[in-house]
C-alpha cells in the first residue's frame, strides 16, 4: 500500500519550504528514518528523514516552493501502479493532469507550461509583481528560468492572476530591447544582494525586537580566576575531547544564574510573562548564511566538559548548514560574545520572544585599585539587554551581579 510523502511543517508559523534537492531518485529503496530529500525554511537548510518504507515510486515535486500539507513524492511496494500526485497549485490557475512517462526537466517544463496556458493565453495587461509576504508571486518554472537567467523576478511584470508571473513574462523580458530590460551594472554601479530567506527572517526579527522597550546595564568582571579554571579544564581534556572555552565557562555562569533569577529566564508573549524551570541558552553564530543561534538545551544541568561538547557540535553544524529546526527552537535566553573580535563592549539586540540578551566582550589587563594598591586585572565587560515589560532595573541589576560572581569565583555555579 503505497503512502503519500507530504511536505512537514517543522516549526511554528511555518507555511510553506523550499525542496533544494532530492537525495534518492524515483526507483531507490528507501528505509524509515533515512535522509530522502533537503528543504530549505526560513531558518535552515535541512534534510527531511522518510516517514515510511519502501520504494520511492513517484517524486511529484522536483524543487521550489511547496505549502505544508502539499504531496511531494509517493513511496510504496515496487512495481505498485501510482495514480498522479496533486503538484503545487498557482492561485486562480487550473491543473492540467499529468502525463505518464519519463519525469526529465523537459516534461516537467511542458507540464509547467500547460498550467500556465489557461491564465497565459488570454491576453493580459502586465501588472506589477504582487507579493506575498515579502515573496514575488510566480511559477516555479519562471522561478527556475529567472534563476538561471539572473533575472530579478521583482523587476518582471506578471500577466498571470493578480500580476503572478509565469514563465513567457520570464522569456519576454529576456527577448525585450536593452533599453527594456534592466542595465547592465557599470563600475560606478552598487552592487546589490537580495536577501536570501535566512537574512529577511533575520531583519523580521530584529523589526520586531526593536519595537520592544528595552534597556541596558553594564558591568564588568574580574576573569583571573575563570581563566585559571578553563586552563587547568584544558590540562585534565582527553585527546579527542572537546577542550573547554571561556565562552563555555560564561554558558555556565549564566544558566546557573538564570535558575535564580527566574524573571529573566522568560519569554514575553501575548501580554504575558512565561518563566521556564530549565535554561536553554541560546549561543550567537556568525555563519556565511547570517546570524544564528542554536540552543544548548538545560545548561544547568551540564558540566563544562558536557557544554563545551555541545557548544562545539552546534557550531560546527552551524557553519556546515547541517542543523535542524529543533536546534534553533525553544531558547530561554541568548550569550552574543564578539570578544573574540577584540571588541571591548556593545549592546546586543534582543531575540524575541526571549526577554533577555547578554553581550559579551574581549577580556583586557585595566589597571584596578584593590585595597589601595593599583594592580593589572583581566577584565570582561557585560551588556545586559532586557524587556522593560517584563523586567524591572534592579532585577537585572541583580541576575548580572549574579553572573560576574559566578564568573569571579567559577566553583559556586558548578
């Protein structure tokens, strides 16, 4: 009995993914729990497991944009007759059925085609591209052509329903006089980047972290005893072991802080303060893709050796493109360390729904009087970005009091 792969939605307001590419080809055996097809969201780039077993019967989807709940290929029993899979359905436009045969891109372009043609023919007078959500209405095949053309689809104007673009709008603003078409970049020229999916989810939540009220406090800490503490951590580490870093002995100061300080392990959500019995902490990773941040699930719970494992497993699935969507979810506050850069101190933008967001700095010998005497200290500023709506001055005055403690003298938050 064959079953119906359909597009998962693998997150919240997740609507809709991007199939990149197919990892097994129609014919392959497939087993439960095996990597069939990567799909890019808002967020990441991952690879969906199969949910069942069998024989990839039919890929009905090749690549492009695919609601949830869309069919997308079909897995049954081999040699099992296959009745056509639904494929994306453009708004306002009828289906042609599909054809039986070979599935190379040519069929698939003339299958396209014939979707297109009912809205196609009828002459139509060109509309600006609609949007939806920040995304160009169009066809998967002007998508592809476009692409492949280096077309930008927002400087194309669409003759399908509501001004979608098909693939003839593609092919007659190649055919168009130079003057028609957009001009070629000259030296003098900017040279411009559309964002990709990852960086306009990255500019929709940094919009919505600046409509929060927000306020910062600083403070600095004395590491001396945190540096003497990663150091002997490196000494005990055994070879193949994860060799633990301030940035994993900052995780832990702030987890077990945030245990205290319950107010500040929140999310402010719906005119309401949700406080969370464990600390997930969010760690900042600058990748070529953007900003992101994976989660350290109950770090509280950790030892060094444990968190510095899982810091350095996240981050180097971050910069390979390899997380999944639960990696990224569920984070109850968030540590953005640019000390590596050598930057002194800055002010780190809140991760909504989280109410709190901690910048961290590079460590410096400053001249600090102890007692009356002058002595050179390694010091680390920390900026503590927080909700006004949910936390009140002296409570974070206290959680970061709390922090620079635990990083002071390393022992009590162990």
């Amino acid at each position: 009995m064959s079953s119906q792969v359909t597009l998962p939605r693998l997150g919240q307001g997740m609507e809709s993914g991007t199939i990149v590419r197919w990892l097994k080809a129609e014919g392959d055996t497939v087993e439960k729990g095996e990597p069939l097809y990567e799909l890019d969201t808002e967020k990441v780039t991952q690879e969906v497991e199969a949910d069942a077993s069998g024989v990839l019967l039919k890929i009905a989807v090749q690549e492009g944009e695919v609601p949830v709940g869309q069919t997308i290929a079909v897995i049954g029993e081999e040699g099992e007759e296959v009745a056509d899979a639904p494929e994306p359905k453009a708004e306002g436009v009828d289906e042609a059925p599909e054809e039986e045969g070979s599935r190379a891109p040519a069929r698939d372009e003339e299958r396209e085609r014939a979707r297109e043609a009912p809205a196609a023919a009828e002459p139509a007078e060109p509309q600006p591209a609609t949007t939806t959500d920040g995304r160009v209405k169009a066809s998967p095949l002007a998508r592809r052509i476009a692409r492949e053309k280096g077309l930008e689809l927002a400087e194309i104007h669409g003759t399908g329903p509501e001004g979608r673009i098909v693939a003839e709008d593609v092919e007659r603003a190649l055919a168009a006089p130079a003057p028609a078409r957009a001009p070629a970049a000259a030296p003098a020229e900017p040279e411009i980047t559309q964002l990709t999916t990852l960086r306009k989810t990255i500019a929709r939540r940094l919009t919505e972290a600046w409509e929060a009220p927000v306020f910062q406090i600083t403070m600095s800490a004395d590491m001396a005893r945190a540096q003497e503490l990663r150091e002997r951590l490196v000494e005990l580490t055994r070879e193949g072991e994860t060799k633990p870093t301030i940035s994993d002995v900052l995780t832990k100061a702030c987890a077990a802080a945030l245990l205290r300080h319950r107010e500040v392990n929140a999310h402010f959500v719906d005119q309401a303060v949700q406080r969370f019995p464990t600390a997930d902490v969010g760690i900042a990773v600058a990748t070529d893709r953007g900003l992101i941040v994976p989660v350290i699930r109950g770090a509280d719970r950790l030892t060094l050796a444990e968190i510095a494992a899982a810091r350095a497993d996240l981050v180097s699935r971050a910069r390979e493109g390899k997380l999944q969507q639960a990696d990224l979810e569920g984070g109850t506050f968030t540590v953005s360390n640019l000390g590596m850069y050598g930057v002194d101190q800055f002010i780190a933008v809140l991760n909504p729904p989280q109410v709190a967001i901690l910048a961290v700095g590079a460590i410096e010998e400053k001249p600090v009087v102890v007692d009356g005497d002058l002595e050179i200290t390694p010091l680390m500023s920390l900026t503590l970005t927080c909700d006004h709506r949910a936390i009140d001055g002296s409570v974070a005055a206290e959680f970061l009091g709390t922090v620079r403690a635990f990083l002071e003298e390393p022992g009590l938050a162990l």
